[in-house]
C-alpha cells in the first residue's frame, strides 16, 4: 500500500498527540505508516518540515470546514457563525485535543514557519468570529469578544482533553451562539 504525505502527517499528528513532538520519532512515524524511515523523506526532508505540514494541514481543514461556511455570503450572519460554531465543535469533540496547544511550546522553538501558520491560523479565527459579530458589537468590541470567545473555546478543549467531559465545551458554544 502507498502511503502519500497526507497519510504520514495524520499519522504524525496522532505521534505527536500521543507523544509530543520532541519524543516522536521519524522512525515511529514510518513504522506506524508500514514504512522505513527513509520512505518518510520522500515526502519531508526532515521533521521540521513534517511538523510545518501538519500544522498547515490542520489550519487547512479549518480554513474549509469552519472559517470557510463562516464567509459564505450566501447564508445570513447567523447561519455562518452557527456553522462555524457547529464545525468548531464537531472538530474538538472528534479529536479530543487541540494539536496546535499541543504543539506550541515544540512549534515556538523548532520553526519560524510553523509558527507563522499557528499565528496566522487564530489571526483567521479571530477575524472570521468578529466579522460576524461586527453588526451587534461594533468592529474593535467584536475583535476583543472574538479574542476572548476563543480563548474560553480553548480552554474547554483542555478540560475535555484533561477529564474527558465535553460539557464546558458545548456549554460555550452554546454561550456563543447566543452572541448573535
């Protein structure tokens, strides 16, 4: 069976979900995906490189399934930020974890250019909430509402993360879809 670098940075993530980056190796990776650990550089010349292809890959998929229905022009305000909300959720909840929290201490020191996605990836989420909030909150209160509703998102991924109960999370998707 081929194994093409999609596969290698879903695999990649789960390493580095369940190991971290630093402790998950090229060689864990390759043997996960039925490999020898040069097949890995086929793809990626070095780790880096698979740590900066799987943070664009997640910022990837939020890009199509959250920020994307959130800019639909076709749909009103409220049914783009309850898109968004129900994508957001949908993520965390099948995942268990956020991988760029996970990631960061490793992301901050080992790439300039993953950081730079990480960063440019909840610059987007901040941008795509608060252009939906702008109507009922006014563009710089939106920003900092933005801002603040990520963060408490955030927080409920780590508690779902630490004790497995999702409820504080849907509890603040809730609280935001009453935002709008």
């Amino acid at each position: 069976m081929k194994t093409d670098a999609t596969r290698l940075i879903e695999i990649a993530l789960a390493q580095f979900r369940a190991k971290g980056y630093k402790r998950a190796s090229m060689a864990d990776i390759a043997r996960e995906a039925g490999l020898l650990k040069g097949s890995i550089y086929h793809h990626f010349p070095d780790k880096e490189h698979l740590l900066i292809g799987a943070v664009q890959y997640i910022a990837d998929i939020f890009e199509q399934e959250v920020f994307g229905p959130a800019r639909d022009p076709q749909r009103s305000e409220k049914a783009r930020f309850e898109a968004m909300i129900n994508a957001t959720l949908t993520y965390y909840l099948k995942h268990n974890a956020c991988a760029f929290l996970q990631l960061w201490p490793d992301v901050m020191h080992e790439s300039e250019e993953a950081r730079r996605i990480v960063e440019d990836f909840y610059r987007s989420w901040q941008n795509a909430m608060a252009q939906l909030l702008t109507p009922g909150y006014g563009a710089a209160q939106a920003k900092r509402v933005a801002a603040v509703a990520i963060a408490k998102v955030q927080g409920g991924v780590v508690w779902l993360q630490i004790t497995g109960d999702s409820r504080p999370l849907k509890d603040m998707a809730k609280e935001l879809r009453a935002m709008i």
